[in-house]
C-alpha cells in the first residue's frame, strides 16, 4: 500500500473552478472519505487521483511518485465506481479476472487470486453467474473483487453505495471496512451521505464549494466543527441553529434567543464584540424540562423513529429539533419546556459562519 499526498491541487473546467487549492496528505493503509454536497469537488479530486482527469495547477504523489502526468494505467490503484461498469457478457469470473488477463498473469495465479478474492466477498458459488443474474449488492461485490484481485497501492470508491436501497447500503457498508482491515488498503472513498462518512472513515475531508472546510476523524468533525457548513453537514438528525443576542453583565455573558435566556457563559465568546451569534446544539442535546419550566416551545411536529422520537418545536419564532430515547406524551399544538447545557452550545460568527470560542 502507499501514501497518497494532495499538494495545492486546483481544477476548472474552462472559467468554472471546482477545486481551489486542495492540500491532503493520506497516510499508507488509512481509510480516508471525501465528504460534501453535490457539485463540492469531491468526484473530481478523486478522478484527479486516478488519472481520469487533467489538473490545473498542483501535484498529487502516489507512494512517493508524482504521479501528475502518469496514465491512468500507470499509477496501480484501483477504483470502484457507482455504476459497477461490469461486463455483461462475462460472468463473475471472467469480471474479476479480466485484468490480469490482459496482464497476460500466469493462469494459476489468476484462479488463486479470484478464489481468494471471492471468498472474501461471498461470492464463491456465484463465480458463473452474469451480471444480470446478480442483486446489485452482488454486482458492488464483484466490482470490489475485480479491483481486489489486482492488488492495487490504493483503492478508490466514487460513492458505490448510492444505487443501493437503505438495508443494502448498511450491509455493504460493514462489507468494505471489514475488507478494509483485512487487506490494509489505503483507500479513498467518495459519497454526500454524511453516515457513510462517520461509519466507515478514520478521517473525514469535508469539502465544499471546493475547498475543504475541516479534516478530521469523525468524532472530531462532529464535536468540534471549524464551522456552520460542517456542523450542519455532520450529523442526522442536523444540528439546530438558533439566532441569539449576546449580553454581556458582570454575571458572565448571557445568550438569549427570541427574549428567552438560552444560558449564561462564565467565560466571554473569544475575540468576539457582537451582539449577535449563531448558536448551534445537536438535537439529541436538547431536553425536555416540564411544560412550565425552561425554554417555552411549542410543538410543530412529532416524528417517531423507533429508536426514539423527534420534536420538531417553535422557540420564539425559530424552529429547534429534540430527538429523545424517550417516547413523551407531546402532540402537536402542546406547549413543551426545554433546556441545554451551556457545554453543549456551539457558538458561530453570524455574518462569516465561522466557529467562535469561549475564551479560557
């Protein structure tokens, strides 16, 4: 396996730029996952990895190669793309065997290698089967067993999950990270499905607008967004964000929302004078308090998931998300009291979206 290193890369497709100077360095053997909304970048840096496009400007560094002017051929790795572009006419096989034969690989080693590989991936008795007479989680396994099988410096995925119904996805899912500790792969895996991401990557690269916004493990983006776009972006049910007044007073600093006392900060938010900020929770954060104390919301909507129950309440005009393990006796119309743990509250630059500390 080897590392992969991103160095001030840019891309545009005639006056449009898609990435603006994107700097990543993957270390051999980590399982990495580009992250962001539709048309962020993410599919067109890992094309650049691949060799499928033509940067703009920068350098890209395989194993210690530069790799900016290789063909795609040249650069042993291996991608796995959403559509699974197999072979129709080939069977299982003839998929996963096809480029070695092309290798002109010994045949013993190539039978070796397409056992080992299947085997892997549960495909043993499938090995003459078409495509046409697999499930599409199948077809994503004969996919990952082709690239397997040529035991590639790195693996590439371009959101192969997508085409897969919610179970499939959540089986597949354990399928490639087990894969991936067994074979030790340094792999890249696109997709926008923020779960997917916090599942299945040891870092998170968020992207948007073609900048990355935050790289980190999944935790970290999670607990400690470098701004709204991540925080927003990481994490189902969303994190709220609610319009507060900062109030400065000699009993510390005080937030309120909509003329509610959200909480009081022993410490001031650091290098900032204004008067307004954006205040982020996660809506598992929320409590509920009592009808008549706390915050006084009212219920909009009720959403049960099974594993608990979401709450989508008015706060003074603003919309504010709860999700409890709990199963509460609330219907919509009902008046709820709510209540946060001032650690809890992420703090943002309302004009820049930027995060914004408590000092100390």
């Amino acid at each position: 396996m080897a590392a992969i290193d991103i160095t001030d890369v840019h891309k545009s497709f005639g006056k449009v730029p898609v990435l603006k100077g994107v700097d990543i360095a993957i270390a051999s053997g980590e399982f990495v996952v580009l992250v962001g909304p539709s048309g962020c970048g993410k599919s067109t840096l890992l094309r650049l990895i691949a060799g499928l496009e033509e940067m703009s400007a920068g350098e890209i560094r395989i194993g210690g190669r530069v790799v900016n002017d290789l063909p795609p051929k040249d650069r042993d790795i291996a991608m796995v793309f959403q559509s699974y572009a197999l072979y129709p006419h080939m069977t299982v096989a003839g998929n996963m065997s096809y480029s070695l034969k092309l290798k002109r690989t010994p045949r013993e080693v190539i039978a070796d290698a397409v056992t080992s590989a299947g085997a892997k991936l549960g495909l043993g008795l499938l090995q003459e089967r078409k495509p046409r007479e697999l499930s599409g989680g199948q077809r994503q396994r004969v996919a990952m067993g082709r690239a397997i099988v040529r035991k590639p410096k790195a693996f590439l995925f371009d959101e192969p999950l997508s085409n897969l119904d919610a179970r499939l996805r959540e089986q597949m899912r354990f399928e490639i990270k087990k894969l991936h500790r067994e074979l030790g792969a340094t792999s890249v895996y696109v997709t926008h499905d923020q779960i997917e991401a916090m599942t299945m990557a040891d870092r998170i690269v968020a992207l948007n607008g073609g900048i990355i916004q935050q790289v980190g493990t999944p935790l970290e983006l999670y607990d400690d967004p470098a701004n709204i776009f991540v925080a927003g972006f990481i994490g189902s049910p969303a994190m709220n964000f609610l319009e507060g007044n900062v109030l400065p007073g000699p009993g510390g600093t005080g937030i309120s929302v909509g003329g509610q006392t959200l909480c009081r900060l022993s410490m001031p938010l650091a290098g900032s004078a204004q008067s307004k900020v954006t205040v982020g929770i996660r809506p598992e954060r929320v409590m509920l308090a009592g009808d008549t104390s706390g915050l006084q919301a009212q219920v909009v909507l009720v959403e049960p998931t099974g594993l608990g129950t979401v709450l989508h309440l008015e706060l003074a005009g603003q919309f504010l998300k709860l999700f409890t393990t709990e199963r509460p006796a609330l219907k919509i119309g009902d008046t709820a009291g709510v209540k946060v743990d001032s650690a809890d509250l992420r703090f943002f630059d309302a004009a820049t979206g930027q995060r914004i500390r408590v000092a100390g």
